[in-house]
C-alpha cells in the first residue's frame, strides 16, 4: 500500500520532533508498505531542512521513509509570520497534486517519481490541511484520514482568549469541520474528543483513538550515560537525601512546576527534588530556589534525548503535572509519561485531565492539578513505601507501555483501524 502522510512538522531521530509520524512511517515501512511524508523545511520544533538555491523541493530517504521537503518561509514566534508559512507549505503541498495523482517526478527532482497514493493522512495540528489531503484522495480513489492531535482551534480559544469571530479562528473552525465531514476517518489523539467532534459534523462511526507512543525497542537499546559532572552530582544529592523525586523534560508553564517547587519545602527531610531540561521559565525556576533557600531542589543543565533513560535510572521515583486546564477535559497524552514508565520507576501525577494514564497502569499516585498539599502528600507517600512495592509499580508502567503504546503495535492498529 502506498501512503501519503502530510505532516508540516513532522521530523525524525536525526532532525527532532514532532516524532510521531516518523515512528509511525518507519513501522509501516517495516510491514512492507511505501511511505511519502510531506512536510515544511522550516519548523520551530526541530532543525530546520537546507533546500538547495533555485529548487522548491527536497527529497531525502530516512530509514526507508522518503520525505518531500518543501521550501517555506522563515517565522519567528506565533505571529503573522508563522500564519505566512503556514499557507506558503499549503501552497507547496497543492503544486505537487499533479505529480502525486499520476504518480510523476516531484518538481525540481527529475529523479523522485512519487506513489499514487492508497491511503492520504491529514496530520498537520491546525486542520487547513484537510482540504488539500481531501483533494489528493478523491482525485486518487484513497482512502482520506484525519488525524487530530489538538483540538485547533478550540486551544487557542481556550488558552489564548482568541475570540470564535476572529478571522483566523472562523477560518480554522472551517477547515476543521470539513476534516470531520468528509475524512473516511478520523485518529485522535486525545481519547474524549469523540462528542466534540460529533458536534462539529463527525459521524461517530468514524473516530479512532490511537494515542501517542513510544519505540520500546529503540528506548531499550540506549546505553548513554549522562555526563561525569551530572552523575557526580546526583550521587552527591543522593548520599546527602537518600530519597531522589526526578523530573526530566520541558520547563515551560504548560509544565506546571511551580507547584512541585512550593511542594518541595515542605517534603520529609530526606527527600530531594532533581529536575533536568531546559524552558522558558528555566530561570524563574532557578531564581525561585535561590531567592527562596529551598535546599533540597536541584535544577541540573539540559541532557540529550539519549542521556534520559539513564538519568531516570537513577531515580527512586519520577514526577510529572499539568495546570487545571478546561482543554484537558477531552484527554492527554504526553510522552515524557512513556520514558518514565519504560524507566521502570513510580510515578507522581498532579493531574486533572479527562484520563489519567498513571491511573490507568497503576504505576504510581494520582492527584489533582495545582493541589501543593495532595502534591507533598502522594510524594511523601512513595517515599515510604518499600523497595518492593515501588518496583511493582514501576514494572506495572513498563508493562502497560508495552502493550498499548509500543509504535510497533499503534501502527499496525491505526491501519486496521482506518482502512
């Protein structure tokens, strides 16, 4: 089967995020299909692709997947810069329906014949996308799938204050209701977003949950080591506590760490917060801890995609919270929750959220969002309990991991499930 997957930010192991669709192409390339990904040379979440001067597009063969690049405006932030790019990559993507439709070179590639497509996927988070994947699989015969990882423009609205009748947001809202009217189906990312998106013209028929995952396999065969200085420093934290709470990832305000921060000056005395990674309120962090004595937290530099699994190793137990957001309601799915779990290690979870993964594996202690005192409380609690229950929950997240979020079984469900 040939499959047609536009993705505007889609990257891959050498690139950086957003990583789904590689792990996903790459399990389907493995199944024995032919897989095309389509998306923009420029992204703010991984490095940016070099185009050659006088050519629109790139193309570029990663582990067996062949990428389309194609060229498009640089934008800094959220601005009117990135909505350029965005409808410049739109306009890429539709120059390419006569080559994609009878399967002819890709300009500017004399040697890059393309697939008529099987199976054409919408994956792009805003919807725009949708009309262009729509076109390709009527011209075709494909089957078309849209695939929502959140819902745009509803977040924005939500989370920004954007108003319904902006423009831009009536534009999207459009486009996102024709994704759910016309797709054969449609993958969600978010597991309660189905009654939403019934309200917006989805037949109930059509949606599929196919969550976020992880590539066990390639989680178990890394073997790096975080740096001398780095494990100096946590046998030092850890001969001088005894107990380690880690926490690895962004440290942004979606990330909610301000809490665990109050949480953590009224821990047990023998309890230190080690907290690794980079983010925009990196440095409030940091002056937060100085500014407030508070002795047992620990922000350490950034490490690489690579260095995690072995720092998480060398924690007793791990931490992840979410802000008390409406947007939650329809579910989340993060992926620093599978390397944590794939760590073997149990977890705490300041969540309220429309589903509760750490609930689901029982691999750790649930509370709510922005509760300082159920946050001390559940730390506390894991602290004490022994060596033997805390490996039963850490191997209780490992296990749940394996069954419903290994990339090797999502991929081979989302085809069973969409075609």
């Amino acid at each position: 089967m040939n499959i047609l997957y536009i993705n505007h930010y889609a990257g891959s192991l050498t690139y950086g995020m957003e990583y789904r669709p590689y792990y996903l192409a790459r399990e389907w390339v493995r199944l024995g299909h032919n897989v095309t990904i389509i998306a923009s040379n420029i992204s703010h979440l991984r490095m940016h692709i070099t185009i050659p001067e006088g050519q629109n597009y790139l193309v570029e063969y990663i582990d067996g997947i062949r990428y389309v690049w194609c060229r498009t405006p640089d934008y800094p932030g959220n601005g009117i810069k990135r909505v350029i790019n965005i409808f410049n990559f739109l306009r890429r993507v539709k120059k390419l329906i006569p080559a994609i439709i009878k399967g002819k070179n890709i300009p500017d590639n004399t040697n890059s014949k393309l697939d008529i497509p099987d199976l054409v996927i919408a994956s792009s988070t805003y919807p725009f996308d949708t009309k262009v994947a729509s076109k390709i699989a009527k011209k075709t015969g494909a089957k078309f799938v849209y695939e929502v990882h959140d819902l745009w423009p509803l977040t924005p609205i939500e989370l920004n204050g954007m108003s319904k009748i902006h423009p831009f947001i009536m534009l999207m809202q459009r486009a996102e209701d024709f994704g759910y009217r016309v797709a054969d189906k449609v993958v969600s990312l978010l597991p309660k977003a189905k009654s939403y998106m019934v309200e917006h013209g989805l037949d109930p028929n059509k949606f599929v949950y196919i969550p976020n995952g992880v590539s066990v396999a390639d989680w178990e065969q890394v073997k790096e080591s975080v740096s001398e200085i780095h494990l100096n420093k946590i046998n030092e934290i850890k001969q001088q506590y005894g107990f380690l709470l880690g926490y690895a990832g962004g440290m942004g305000e979606s990330n909610a760490l301000d809490f665990l921060l109050t949480a953590a000056k009224q821990l047990d005395k023998n309890i230190a917060v080690v907290l690794i990674g980079n983010g925009a309120k990196k440095d409030a962090l940091l002056k937060r801890v100085t500014d407030e004595n508070i002795t047992n937290v620990f922000i350490l530099p950034a490490i690489s995609k690579a260095q995690i699994p072995d720092f998480l190793s060398r924690m007793d137990s791990l931490y992840i919270g979410w802000n008390k957001l409406s947007i939650y309601r329809f579910g989340i799915c993060p992926n620093k929750l599978f390397d944590y779990m794939l760590s073997g290690k149990p977890v705490v979870h300041s969540v309220t959220a429309g589903n509760d993964l750490v609930a689901d594996a029982k691999c750790g202690v649930s509370v709510e969002a922005e509760s300082v005192t159920a946050i001390i409380k559940a730390i506390n609690m894991i602290a004490v309990e022994s060596k033997v229950v805390r490996d039963e929950l850490g191997e209780n997240g490992y296990e749940y991991v394996k069954i419903h979020h290994d990339y090797k079984v999502l991929a081979k469900r989302f085809l069973d499930e969409t075609i």
